[in-house]
C-alpha cells in the first residue's frame, strides 16, 4: 500500500505541477480540474454527501466504480449514480498529516465546483476530530486567552473563505463548529461557560457574512434523536444573543430500531424548528456498510417525512472503504461501489 500510495501521490503533484506544489504539510494543495464549472441549483433539497477523507483514499490507490463496473471519479460518481448535488467538506486549523487543512479543502471543493454541486464547509476549529468527546484547542492557539481566541476563528474562517471566493467558488453553507453538544474550543468555549461559547460563535457567523452574505451558518450537534442536547445548546445561544441560520444534526442509527430512532428526530426537527425559527440540516447520517437496504429505508423515511423545516441530508463519509481508518465501518460503498443506501436520492 505505501508503493501505492507514493505513486499516486506523486501522479498527483506531476499532474497539477502548474498549479501547485505538494509539501510535507499540504499533501494535496490547491488546484482541480481546468473544466468550465457547471450551473449549481441551490433551491432543491440538499442531497449530499462528506467526502473529506477522499483526496487521501485517492493518494492511497483506492479507486470509485458504478454498478456496472465503470470506473468513475468519486464525486462524479456520486453525482451520477447516487444523486448526489452537494458536498460537505471539513476544515482542521493545522492537521499534523495536512490532510482536511485549507489547501487540501480548496482542492476538493474545487473538484465539487467544477461539477456544478453546491458546498458545505465544516470548521471543526480543531487540528483533529471535534465531536462530541473531543473540542481540542489548536496547538497555536492552546494558551489565547478569549479576545485572542475570538481572533483567530475569525482570520480561520476568513482565511478559508477568501481562498474560495478568489477562484468563485461560494458555499451555500458553513458550519461553525462540528457536534457541539458540549461546546467548541474547550475549556474557554464549552457550553457552561456560555457568554464565551456564544462569542465564539458570534465572530464566526460576522466572519462568514463579512465574505459571503448568503452562506446559511449552521451550529451542528450530534444524537438528533435527543432533543434535551439541543434544548441545551440552542437555549445557551437564544440566552446569549447567539447567532446562526440553520440548526445541524448528526443522525447515527442502530438497525435493529432505525424506525423509531428516526421517528423521534423527525419529531424533533420539528420542535426545535418551531422553538428556535429555525430550518434544520441533517449534516451527517450513516449506518453500517453491510446496512444499505435499510439505510435505505431511514433516508427515505427522513425525507419523506421530516416536512417542510427539513432542508437536506448529508451522508458521511460514503466512499469509505471498510474498516477504514481504525475501524470505521458506516460508509455505503462496498468494495468501492455504492450500496443501496442513497438509492432514495435518485426518486
């Protein structure tokens, strides 16, 4: 896999020579295609998929192939043969890899770009994962104190919005923070210390708007089926003056009680859509992989369902090969090719 690996990569920077260079902290940097960018319908519902982890599979060898056996870039496939018409993309401040920094997000938003699908980008404000039980601090930024911290998620956001806005690329959304059930940025922004974490929040959404005034700006928590963790945080926000356009959930379903897991975040979506005014996202959804005929089933269900104050949903991480990454198992392709999971995208 490392000779894999190493020529791949290396076809890669031959191939964007022009336009790029590869380096130790920027695997893949800025470029994509040179195709004429197609038209982008941003009024349907979002059927969308992360695909972050795609330019390492990419550099490892792994290849995308249709049910019939065609062979097809990932996110032309996903369009293609899935339904797909957006892409969520996740941004960390200084990964130690480069994998998901802002070149490595400029590249592959680009490659969305130029398919004429529509753009998400999830700050994680994090050199690594932020989910429910992780919200590390950047290491630059470990010892700012707020004023400094409120800085630098400031220059962060602008820094990566202006790099997509200088080659006219706009995200219809941008998330500010990835599952914050508990907070961002901890210790100064968790959610008990809500002044904080609402600032925090704050100077990300002036900093989106100050670039792109019709990006919509999500706050994203996890377990949508669990409406005290969004009571919680959307309270904190409404106690604060906080300010967002979109509420965001993760939705992560066992098969054995997807239905009624499913069930309670629909009821949900509408609770807190009623409570806070505003619309929701499901930013991240996913089963097992061996899962496709039921996840199936649950997205169809969400988007039958989930009414007028659901806007789209977003698959995680569906090119993912099994057991990738550690162990990670929910994507939906098998052996590199789409199950059954997103087949209500293409109704």
């Amino acid at each position: 896999m490392n000779i894999i690996k190493n020529i791949a990569s290396a076809a890669a920077c031959v191939a964007l020579m022009s336009l790029c260079a590869c380096t130790q902290d920027s695997p893949i940097t800025v470029g994509g295609t040179t195709e004429e960018p197609q038209p982008i319908d941003r009024t349907a519902f979002a059927k969308g998929a992360d695909v972050s982890w795609l330019s390492q599979l990419e550099a490892q060898g792994y290849t995308f192939s249709n049910a019939d056996g065609v062979q097809k870039e990932c996110m032309q496939l996903l369009k293609e043969d899935c339904g797909v018409n957006a892409i969520r993309l996740r941004v960390w401040v200084n990964p130690a890899e480069g994998w998901n920094n802002i070149d490595d997000v400029v590249y592959k938003a680009r490659r969305a770009n130029d398919l004429g699908l529509r753009l998400m980008i999830d700050f994680h404000f994090s050199d690594t994962w932020a989910d429910p039980g992780n919200q590390i601090t950047p290491a630059a930024w470990a010892d700012f104190d707020l004023a400094q911290l409120k800085n630098a998620v400031a220059g962060h956001v602008t820094e990566m919005l202006t790099k997509l806005k200088n080659i006219n690329i706009e995200p219809e959304w941008v998330q500010i923070g990835n599952e914050t059930r508990g907070g961002m940025l901890y210790p100064i922004g968790a959610y008990s210390n809500g002044a904080d974490f609402t600032a925090l929040v704050n100077v990300a959404y002036d900093a989106i708007k100050a670039v792109f005034p019709d990006a919509l700006a999500i706050v994203h928590l996890d377990s949508g089926d669990r409406l005290d963790l969004y009571t919680r945080i959307f309270g904190t926000l409404k106690a604060n003056a906080g300010k967002y356009d979109m509420i965001g959930m993760s939705l992560y379903p066992e098969p054995d009680s997807w239905e009624s897991t499913a069930s309670t975040c629909i009821s949900n979506i509408s609770t807190v859509a009623a409570t806070y005014g505003k619309p929701v996202m499901i930013c991240e959804v996913g089963m097992d992989y061996t899962q496709g005929e039921v996840c199936s089933k649950l997205i169809a269900k969400l988007m039958n369902e989930g009414g007028e104050n659901l806007k789209g949903i977003f698959y995680w991480e569906p090119e993912a090969p099994a057991g990738y990454n550690g162990g990670y198992n929910k994507g939906c392709f098998d052996n590199g090719t789409p199950t059954a999971a997103l087949d209500p995208f293409l109704k």
